[in-house]
C-alpha cells in the first residue's frame, strides 16, 4: 500500500476519534447542566412553594375566612409540581394544602406562651415538615442516581478504551 494512503487514512480516522470524544465530552456536559438546572428548577419552586404556604397557614391560624387568592397560588405551585417533583413531594405538597383548609375551620389560635408552646411541643405548628422532608428524600436521590449514572458511563468509557 501506498505510504501516502496510509497516512491519510490514519489522519482521517485520527480525526474521526477527536471528533466522536469531543461529541462525547459536550453530551456529557449537556447532561450535566440539564440536570443542576432541574435541580434549581425544583428547589425554586419548593422553597416558593414552603413560603407562600407558610403565609396561607399563618393566616388560616388567625381567620375562618379563606384567603382565596393564598390558595389559588398554592394550587398554582402544585399545578407546577405535577410536572416535575416526584410523587412523594406532590402527596406531600397536597397535604400541606388540605391541612391549610383544614385550619381555616378550627378556632383562631392566638400566640400566647402557652398556646405556642403546646402547638410546637406537639408538631401542629411545622405543618411543613413532612414536605421539607420529600423534598430532601427527591434531592438525594436524584444526586444518587445522577452520580451512578456517570460512574457507569466512566467505567464503560474506561473499558472501552482499554
């Protein structure tokens, strides 16, 4: 064979394999930026989420009436929720609102030592707990199967290379 065929060929598949790493390498960075702004997407809307409900539940402590324009955009963020957070966050987000609605039909609490202390000693005062905690649990988990994604990846590119 010819000196220069042979050369050719082997810059034409040395380019070949730049070119597949680099298309590799930019995946693997798309992947990874895909995923911390889902991560950003789904803490935004959590932390939205535990503040405009902390606001509705403060104000279903005081009042019988509903704050309807509190609710909607509770129910707004749930809506949202559907589309992204796991089923456990969004159980979790629903109950959150029921026990709203709920308080709005006990008897307005007012904040004395006393009635505080019982209410926090008791766990009726951290109607969001159970959610914080979903949304904990979702983090984790998603991290976990993030990072065992890209081990897996890494180990089968280090095969593959060997």
């Amino acid at each position: 064979m010819d000196n220069s065929l042979i050369s050719a060929v082997a810059a034409i598949a040395g380019a070949a394999i730049l070119a597949i790493g680099s298309w590799l390498i930019h995946q693997r960075e798309v992947r990874a930026q895909w995923f911390t702004k889902d991560v950003l997407r789904r803490g935004d809307l959590y932390n939205e989420f535990i503040e405009e409900s902390s606001k509705c539940y403060l104000h279903a402590l005081q009042h019988h009436e509903p704050d309807l324009s509190l609710l909607v955009v509770l129910y707004a963020k749930i809506s949202r929720m559907r589309v992204l957070a796991s089923p456990g966050v969004l159980a979790t987000a629903e109950d959150v609102v029921r026990g709203i609605i709920n308080t709005y039909s006990e008897t307005d609490v007012t904040f004395t030592d006393i009635n505080l202390r019982t209410m926090v000693q008791n766990g009726s005062l951290d109607l969001l707990r159970d959610f914080s905690d979903a949304c904990r649990a979702e983090a984790d988990l998603l991290r976990a199967r993030h990072h065992q994604r890209l081990r897996a990846k890494w180990s089968t590119a280090s095969v593959a290379s060997v």
